[in-house]
C-alpha cells in the first residue's frame, strides 16, 4: 500500500542550483484569515532535480490539455473569448455560488 497525499494546491516554487523545491498547501482545519476563511498551511514538500521538474511541468500541461478538450475545465482566456451575454453568465453563475465551482484558474491563462 503506498501513502497519498492531498493539497489544496502549490505555495510556492523555490529553485536553488540545479534542485527545486515545491511546496504543497491544504486549507486548514483550524486556522483562519481576517475574512474568516481557512488559511492555506504548508504540508509537504517535493523537492526534485530541474530536469525531473520540467519533465513534470511538461506532463501536468498535457493532462490539462485533456482536462480543457474534455471540457472539465476551462481556461481564463477561453472564459474572456465568449460571447458577451455568455461570459457575463458564466461570472453571474460565479458570483452566486450556484454550488458547482468554476473550473477557471488563472494559473492557466
């Protein structure tokens, strides 16, 4: 059995020399920021040589790819190229939380 690890997303990339760092973050179950969300807390860190990491960069882009041909997720550009009354929605759907999050991320542009 091998152990899993979940992150809420990336926190930062340190790249020092020929090794790069990269830290996960999850929400926290406790901690909370002035607006009272769940602060993001650092869990773990990968840390690889910079060839693994640009083979890794290069594979995480074509499993987007597929994401965004799937239509699982779209990119922010895509979401600006839509029609008006079309862009306008997908924000108002958005901004009302209609329950399912939007899929647009700006790391993604």
């Amino acid at each position: 059995m091998s152990n899993e690890i979940y992150a809420d997303g990336i926190g930062e990339i340190t790249v020092t020399g020929s090794i790069v760092r990269v830290d996960l973050m999850s929400l926290s179950a406790t901690e909370r920021d002035e607006k009272n969300n769940p602060k993001a807390v650092f869990r773990q860190r990968i840390i690889m040589p910079v060839d693994a990491f640009a083979n890794a960069v290069d594979l995480m882009q074509k499993a987007l790819g597929g994401l965004v041909e799937a239509g699982a997720v779209r990119r922010i550009s895509d979401v600006q190229k839509l029609p008006a009354t079309e862009a306008s929605a997908a924000r108002t759907e958005a901004k009302q939380g209609s329950g399912q999050p939007v899929n647009a991320s700006p790391n993604f542009n």
